[in-house]
C-alpha cells in the first residue's frame, strides 16, 4: 500500500473503461465516486449510458459500488437505488477505512477491486492507500465552483504521471 497520488491510467469518462478488460484482470468490484464521476453535482437520474455500462459490469460478472463521501442527506443513497447498486456514503476519502468496509460488504479483496473518480486527493490517493488500483477519469464538469479549478490545476502533473502508466 501507498500514500501515492498517481493514478493508474486517466479515462475520458466511466463509460470508456472497459468491463471486459477489467474482468480480464480479475476485478470483481468497482467502487465508483458519484459527483463529476458517474453524472454532474445535483443530477439525480442516471443516464442511459451509465446505466448500460453498469449492466455491461455485471454481464462480466463485476458489480459496481457508489463510494461517496456526499455530504446532501440522502443524495448518495437515492442516486444508487435508482441504479441499482449497493453504496456507502460519508466514505471518508481518502482515508483507507472506507475501502476497506466496501470490500468487506462485497467480499472482496484489494487485488480484485479498482476506484474509479475524478479527484487526486480523495479517490486515487485513498485507493492507493488501501492497496486498491485508482482509475481517474476525466471530471465531467467543473462550472459552478471556482475551488475546483484550482484543485484539478494542482492536480494536473499527477494526471499527466497516471497517463504513462494505464491499468487497461
């Protein structure tokens, strides 16, 4: 384990990570962030696509995971019934605890999990932490918060590193 900031690989978005491939690594989980991950801060619905590659995860035999450390009351938990899949919020990334209780519930280890986010400082550094592989994708929109851009520009030199060294 490692306090790392580096990703393994940067993707466009979740829906251009392949479940095949990741089912031919061996992943059995995906523990996915959900604001500027899997849809933009205040979308409620998912969308077809997301919706398709989730479907897509299990016909690999992977499930997906909402690891969430949204603080709206609720947000997490409702956006995760309408798709279909188990989550934990208040995750507390990037501490380890909440990877490792994820696991825990779904019965798997490290080796057979990977993180999928937006953000340095939360999902790739607490996946690395807690041994799991950190996939970065690109954030889906940054308008609305002046601090987000701030944060992804110090972020930048961590996801040039994390393009040379693709998990997929």
């Amino acid at each position: 384990m490692s306090l790392s900031p580096v990703p393994r690989g940067v993707y466009p978005s979740v829906t251009d990570i392949s479940p095949q491939a990741l089912a031919e690594r061996g992943i059995k989980l995906v523990l996915a962030d959900l604001d500027n991950t899997l849809v933009p801060y205040k979308v409620t619905q998912p969308p077809p696509e997301l919706t398709a590659w989730k479907e897509e995860l299990e016909s690999c035999g992977i499930r997906l995971f909402l690891l969430s450390n949204s603080r709206k009351p609720g947000r997490a938990q409702k956006f995760a019934e309408k798709l279909g899949i188990p989550f934990q919020g208040h995750s507390g990334k990037p501490k380890k605890a909440g990877y490792l209780r994820a696991m825990e519930r779904m019965g798997v280890t490290p080796e057979q999990t990977v993180m999928v986010g937006d953000q340095i400082f939360t999902d790739t550094l607490g996946a690395n932490n807690a041994g799991v592989a950190p996939l970065l994708v690109q954030p889906i929109r940054l308008a609305g918060n002046p601090g987000r851009y701030v944060r992804y520009a110090v972020e930048t030199p961590f996801r040039l590193l994390g393009k040379r060294r693709p998990f997929l």
